[in-house]
C-alpha cells in the first residue's frame, strides 16, 4: 500500500540491493549439554521460573542474519 501511494505521488522508490556474505566455515557445534552447564545455575533457574523455557538445540546463524 505505502509503495502504491508513493508512486500514486511521483515517487520512485529504488529497489534494495542484497548481497552475499562470505560463507562461514562448517565446524562441528558444541553438544547442548556443554552450552546450557556454561550458563549459571541461577540464571537457568530464573529463565525456567519467568520464562520455562528450555534449551533444546544449537543452531548456526548466518552471519547476514545477526545485526551489525
């Protein structure tokens, strides 16, 4: 709708331009275990408390996905 009216008005909108990141190097991830013993007990009890919330998996996240 905004892009319709814009050009309702004259005016022209430039397309985005989307470029690749380099590819990240495949490594093996740290099992789960390891990852959730890293974080403070008191903080896991708390997330579980406020949130009961569950670390279930590890997932690598492109780099072009994160905020600079």
């Amino acid at each position: 709708m905004f892009l319709a009216q814009e050009r309702a008005m004259g005016i022209v909108t430039p397309p985005l331009e989307h470029t690749e990141s380099p590819e990240e190097p495949k490594s093996d991830l740290p099992p789960m275990e390891d990852l959730v013993k890293r974080i403070p007990a008191p903080a896991r009890a708390l997330v579980e408390e406020l949130f009961r919330g569950h670390f279930v998996t590890v997932k690598r996240i492109p780099q072009r996905d994160l905020k600079s």
